[in-house]
C-alpha cells in the first residue's frame, strides 16, 4: 500500500504539479493564446488566494484541497464576494478542470479529481445583449477625433480597424506592421485570432488611406514584428485600458451630437455594430461567421442575438521540467501558496 506523502511534502508536490501545469504545460500543449494563458494564470491565482483565506498555508495544501467541495465553495465565493458573473465563473471552473486533467494524466490516483470536477454545475449565464450602434453613431464617433494631432490620427485608425474589419480589440492591439498589406491590389490585413488562427480581414478604400498615412508618418521603415499601435514610452503594444479609456473619451463627446453613441461605448460595440451592419446590407451569414473568426454559424447566431424565429431567415442568406527563471528550492515554510507554486508577481 503506498505511504501517503507527510504533511509538508505533499504541498510541494501539489505545488509541482500547478507550476509545471502554467509555465511548461498549458503553453506547449494546450494554447499558445497568450489570453488563454492569462487566464489559466488568473484562475489559478485566484483559487489559492480563495484557499489562503479559507486557512490553508504553504504547509498545509494537499491534493484535498483539490476536490469538488472546495472548488464549488470557491465557485460560491466568486460569484457572491467577488461578484464575478456567471461567464467568469464557467471561464474560472473550466481553467481548474483543465489544471485536474494535467494532475490525472500524471497521476492516475488522481483522476477522481477531475472526474469529480467535470460534474459540476456550470452557471446559468444571463442573457445580456450588447447595445448596438447605429450606422450615424458610429460615423459621430469616428469624426470625434483630432486628426491634427498625432494621438487623433493614432486613435482615428484604431478605430476604424476596429469597425470596419470588426476587429478583437487584442487583434488590433498586437497588430504588426507585417500583418498590414495597404498596398497589395486588394487591400487586406492577417488577423491572428482567437488561438491563434489566422483570418483574412480587407480594408476598403477609406480605412486603406487612413491606415496608410498612419504607417507612412508613423512606421516608414519599421520592421514587420513592430506593432502598428504601440505606446510611445515603452514601445510595446498599446494596453487595453488606454484604448479603452481613449474610446470613451470620444464617445462623450460624440454623444453630444448623436444621442446614439453610447456615452460608454467600448471597442467589443464597434465588432458587434460592423457584424450587424453587415448582416442588415444581405451579407451570407456565413461570411459574416468567417469575417468575426468565429468556429461556427451558430457562435455568429447568438453572437448577434439571432432568434430562433430569426435563424431560419438568417441561414437563408447561405447559398521541458526546468524554468530558470524559477528557483530550483521549494521550500513551503512562510511562504504564501501563490510564492509556493511560483506564481507569485515579480
């Protein structure tokens, strides 16, 4: 019969196991979706903050502290202290499934605890529609900024990408000057989407000139890994706060001359408005679905709230272990969980 780890060395064990899980397998044989990994992180992060409240030490975490009762009562805990929604809670739960399915491959006795986690309920999301924009609102929102100013210019094109391709504001974030293709006899950009799968996304005439100027005054000799949008103090990509910040910004003051512009406005509308403007022109829905970068018709359904009434009128449109950057020495003595599984912020 095999002797159960002391106490003490089974949460280094544990700690093991989800360091190796963040920093060597998710990335190499799960995702290479840097949202995705942020994600696992998060989740992860926020499951040993939940278990340092709820006592457990670096001395103390076991495999136990893995099983279904205390990831409901974490469950519970984001929804009703946190506030989390019921998406972010199924994100959440569906990251630690991943995490017991690593454990499970390595250990067979293990197993359970995937299996256990795998019948846990997942959240009855709300039903929440995106407030859309009217084809004027968005023409006010577009005319909102100064384009006597290298900022105006910076923003008029980010927005303009963002509409007129319905792009992800991370794909427009990370968008490189290789990806961009103004002077190609159609004009196109490659999107590198959700998991990194590629997408075509063309540019008409109005976006071609103002992304053009923009690269002209802004990246005339820049390599093909620079980012077209990035932050003249770091000179990384733009994050998603300042873009965010910058959009509403505008959305005041266009609001001032178009009541439809949602004074609060953010990019996820401007993708939402394009696809449903799309839609609204007779664009095949299947399109629609390839253009957004989504797996399936019917993501592009309930990504436009489309009706069961409204479907069949829709789909008529179709014709390595070491990580040097971690020390080598666990030593679970006062350290927090999040330290322990080497995690914790640098």
């Amino acid at each position: 019969m095999a002797r159960r780890p002391a106490a003490g060395s089974e949460s280094i064990l544990v700690a093991r196991c989800i360091h190796d899980f963040v920093h060597e397998h998710a990335p190499t044989f799960l995702t290479s979706s840097h949202h995705t990994l942020k994600g696992y992180r998060d989740a992860i992060a926020l499951y040993l903050a939940f278990l340092q409240g709820e006592g457990v030490d670096a001395t103390s975490l076991g495999y136990a502290h893995l099983e279904r009762r205390w990831i409901e009562r974490w469950i519970a805990w984001l929804r009703d202290v946190r506030g989390c929604s019921p998406d972010t809670c199924n994100n959440r739960l569906a990251a630690i499934r991943r995490l017991l399915e690593y454990l499970g491959s390595r250990d067979a006795t293990l197993s359970y605890l995937y299996v256990d986690a795998s019948a846990i309920k997942r959240q009855r999301p709300r039903k929440t529609r995106v407030e859309g924009m009217s084809r004027d609102a968005v023409r006010a929102l577009l005319s909102a900024p100064d384009t006597t100013t290298r900022v105006g210019r910076r923003d008029l094109a980010i927005l303009t990408l963002l509409y007129s391709c319905a792009l992800r504001l991370g794909e427009a974030r990370f968008l490189t000057v290789g990806q961009v293709h103004v002077d190609a006899p159609k004009p196109y950009l490659t999107i590198r989407g959700k998991g990194g799968k590629l997408r075509t996304a063309y540019l008409m005439p109005k976006a071609v000139s103002i992304i053009r100027a923009w690269l002209r005054d802004e990246h005339p000799s820049s390599p093909d890994d620079a980012f077209v949008f990035a932050s003249p103090v770091t000179g990384r990509a733009l994050t998603e706060p300042a873009i965010d910040k910058r959009i509403k910004l505008y959305a005041r003051m266009a609001h001032e001359n178009c009541p439809d512009v949602p004074p609060k406005a953010h990019a996820h509308q401007l993708r939402h408005a394009k696809a449903s403007h799309w839609l609204e022109d007779g664009m095949n829905i299947v399109e629609i679905k390839f253009l957004l970068g989504h797996e399936s018709v019917e993501t592009t359904m309930r990504y436009l709230d489309i009706t069961t009434e409204d479907k069949a009128k829709a789909l008529a449109t179709l014709s390595s272990e070491e990580d040097r950057g971690v020390p080598k020495r666990w030593k679970p003595s006062g350290a927090t969980l999040l330290e322990l599984c080497g995690m914790s912020k640098k």
